[in-house]
C-alpha cells in the first residue's frame, strides 16, 4: 500500500482522469437510453453524438493517465498577474459563490429576471464594484438581455417567476 501511495504522490492530475472517465461513462449510458421512435431510427440518429463525445472522453482520460503514469505534469500557472504565493481571496469567492446560490434558490418563484438581475449585480459587488445604482441598471439590462435572447433567439422560455404576465 505504501508503494502505491509512494508512487502516485505529485500525480493529481490522475483525478482529472478518473473523472473525465466517470462522464464519459455516463453519458455513453445516458446515450444508450435514450427511447428513439421508429421515425428518428436513421443511422445518425440522436444517439449518435452523445456515444461519440462520450467515446472521445474516455480516449481523452485514457491518454491522460497514460501520460501521467509516464511522468507528464501539467504546468504551473505562468501568468504575469498571477501571484502562486498568495492565498485564495475568501472575501471575493464567498460573496461570489453566494450570488450563484441565490439565484439557485430564487429562480423558480422570483424568475430569472429577477434573481440574473440579483446573480450580476451580487457578483459585481463580490468582484468589487461600488457603484450600485450602475451596476444595478447593468444587471437588469444583461437580465432582461438574456431571458429575451433566450426567448427569441434560442426558443427557450426561462422561468419569469412574479413577472409572468408581464414579460
């Protein structure tokens, strides 16, 4: 047991692999499952692109372990802005993460409108902005950008929660 732990110590990267083979995996599966009617039982049907990208993920962990079993490493972060010395800024990413489960929280009874409006404008706070009102205006412009680019371009109806009826 020690010599295995002797021997994988530094290979982190090991657990890139593993989990680049479990969503390989599932989504092979996820592919097999799917229900086609007859109608869509071509050759190329809707099964077809999930088995590839799941295929390519697990040849991707595959050469990944690969390489690291022979002593490949990814490289350490060489940006200019970059200070490797310095711990994570708790006071950015927690006010950030919390902006995330908000919006997690509030999306189905506020809509997206409102929480993508509350989602940019916390985030901008977190990220260290001051100036509200602007970035109050700049939240509900990119919300109300979204839930209509989504809409009218894509098709897709995000939730509009308290402003059904509204939108």
């Amino acid at each position: 047991m020690k010599q295995l732990a002797a021997r994988l110590k530094g290979r982190s990267e090991l657990g890139l692999a593993a989990l680049l083979g479990a969503v390989g995996v599932t989504v092979i599966l996820d592919a097999l499952s799917l229900t086609v009617p007859y109608s869509q039982a071509d050759p190329v049907g809707p099964k077809t692109v999930p088995i590839i990208v799941g295929s390519l993920l697990l040849v991707c962990a595959v050469l990944l372990a690969i390489n690291v079993m022979r002593g490949g490493r990814g490289e350490a972060e060489g940006g200019e802005d970059v200070d490797l010395s310095h711990p994570s800024d708790w006071r950015t990413v927690l006010p950030l993460m919390g902006a995330f489960v908000l919006n997690i929280l509030l999306i189905d009874t506020v809509g997206w409108v409102i929480s993508g409006a509350l989602l940019f404008w916390g985030s901008a706070w977190a990220l260290g902005s001051r100036r509200y009102i602007r970035d109050a205006v700049i939240a509900i412009v990119l919300a109300l950008g979204t839930f209509y680019g989504f809409y009218l371009g894509l098709g897709i109806s995000l939730p509009a929660g308290l402003l059904q009826g509204v939108l």
